[in-house]
C-alpha cells in the first residue's frame, strides 16, 4: 500500500457521504450494518483518520485493516475493535468478488453526542480504543449475540422519533457495550493462555538481558513504550493484559525487575548505594533509595545490613 496523507473525516455525516449513503437520522451517532453498502468501497485503498469514534463488529474475507504497520485479516467470525478520535486506519480491499460474504454493523458516535455526560469521562477509560487492530477481539457466538442486542436497541432507538429521551437512553445502550467489551476482553485475556503465555515470556526475556547489559546504566529503565514496541504490542494491551493475569501494571513490572535487580547487587557486591543507583541508570542516588524503599518498606542499606 502506497505511504499516502490520511484523508480526515471530520463528521458522520461526511462519513455517510463518501461512502454514498443516505443523511444520518442524527448528526452525532450513526448504526451502519453491512446491508448499507451496496458495495464496500470504490477504492482499493483507503487511508482515514476519523474525528469520532468508531467501533465495528465484522465478519468478512478479502479485507485487511491496517493500524500503522501492524495488520489484521478478518478471517474469523465475530471480530470487534474499537477507534478513538485521531486514530489512522488503512483499508485494503484484496478480493472485492467477497463482499457477498462480509456481515456486522459499525458504530460511529461524534464527542460531542456524549458531552457533557458521565460517558465523556468513563469511555476514556476503556483501554481497548489504544489496542492495535491485531489485538482486536475474538467473539464467541454468546458474546456476539449480547453485542449485536444492545447494537439492535440502538439502531432502533436511532431510528424512532427523536425525542428527550432518546440521548440518554442511547448512551445507556453504549455503556452497556463498553461494559460488556471490556468484560469480553476481560476473557479472552484468561482464555488465550498460549497467546498470552508466548508474551509474558518475550517481556521476561526482554528485560532480563536490558537489566544485564550496559543499556541500564546508559539509557536509564526502559519506558512501558520501548517495551511495547519490541514486544510489538501496543502499550494500552500490554498493560492490560499484565494487570489481568499478574495484577500489575507495566510500570510496576518493570519496578520489581529492577529492585530484583538492585537486591542481588547489594547482596553479593560491595558497591556503595551510590554506585549502584549509576548502574541502574539513576542520576541521583536519593530517587533510587526512595523507589527501593517505597517497594520494600527499608533502605537499601538496611537492605544491606541484614545479610551482615
């Protein structure tokens, strides 16, 4: 695919109009199924950054999504993912002869439909609109269903008469999906123990040969970016994943990694405090001694002193 500017969309109503459908019943939030598109796209390639959310539920072959250079195939039945305002997403469509075979719905909802509510501040929280789109998640059929009965009491509260009712009782609907979504992933982060396994010991590998070179004392502890980066997950489903299975965010792991580190140094070497803070990166012996501290509830030279 060509390295091409996003195109930016900026309203749900542009959004309708480029890919020629009807007005939307309401400016702010849009149901689209499958059914709405008569054929999906006119381009090979599309390259979009949205103003508005966009969540979509698919089942279809011959398309492949695109978040920076990570992409997902939708092979599998019941995929769902999740895109906040900002986001680049590239389409590539590879066998337009399958479209008869492609189902779902997707969901658009502009900022502004929630301003000014609870969900403004609580949709932020749900980490799953950073995941990548190969982090997407895997439905069963049960799961599919609960999602596609909320989605149908939106689209038919959507397209009633709108009255003072409407707004509220839709945003009910969206925190009921984002509720279930994150219970979903909730889930799959249990069930995929391979998956998630094969990670968890990429990350351990990965820290225990940076704690073991020079990269510590030159380049300072690795940020929960850099981690992400070369475990090729995105930071959000990283954190994720680890506060699901060991109760603990990334910061923190790589806290413990590096007072394991810290006690192994005091114990079995005769370096000062202060040398040993150098060489785990720190500039000033005082914030080593705080964090190691604030782990072990003692000092590094009461620490120390305890093997003596």
């Amino acid at each position: 695919m060509a390295n091409t500017k996003p195109n930016r969309i900026k309203s749900i109503s542009e959004f309708h109009r480029l890919r020629g459908l009807s007005k939307p019943e309401h400016p702010l939030i849009s149901v689209l199924t499958t059914e709405d598109f008569t054929k999906l796209t006119d381009q090979i390639t599309m390259n979009v950054v949205f103003d508005f959310y966009f969540i979509a539920l698919k089942r279809m072959k011959g398309v492949k999504y695109k978040y920076g250079q990570l992409h997902y195939d939708f092979d599998d039945d019941g995929v769902l993912f999740f895109m906040s305002p900002n986001q680049v997403l590239e389409l590539e469509i590879i066998e337009e002869e399958n479209a008869e075979k492609q189902s779902g719905w997707i969901l658009l909802i502009h900022p502004d439909f929630i301003w000014n509510t609870p969900l403004a501040k609580t949709i932020k929280q749900y980490e799953f609109f950073d995941y990548s789109v190969n982090e997407a998640l895997l439905l069963s059929e049960k799961e599919e269903r609960t999602l596609n009965g909320i989605i149908e009491n939106i689209r038919q509260e959507y397209h009633s008469n709108i009255d003072k009712f409407s707004k509220q009782i839709i945003i009910t609907h969206l925190e009921n999906l984002l509720s279930y979504s994150e219970r979903f992933y909730n889930r799959q982060f249990i069930t995929r123990e391979k998956a998630n396994h094969q990670i968890l010991e990429r990350l351990e590998k990965l820290l225990a040969d940076y704690f073991n070179s020079d990269d510590l004392a030159i380049r300072g502890l690795p940020s929960v970016q850099y981690v992400s980066q070369e475990l090729n997950v995105s930071p959000s489903y990283l954190g994720s994943l680890l506060r699901t299975v060991t109760g603990q965010s990334t910061q923190q792991h790589i806290h413990d990694k590096l007072i394991e580190k810290a006690k192994e140094k005091l114990s079995t070497t005769n370096l000062s405090v202060s040398e040993i803070a150098y060489e785990l990166g720190f500039e000033h012996s005082q914030s080593f001694s705080k964090l190691f501290k604030t782990k072990t509830n003692v000092s590094p030279l009461r620490f120390r002193q305890s093997f003596n």
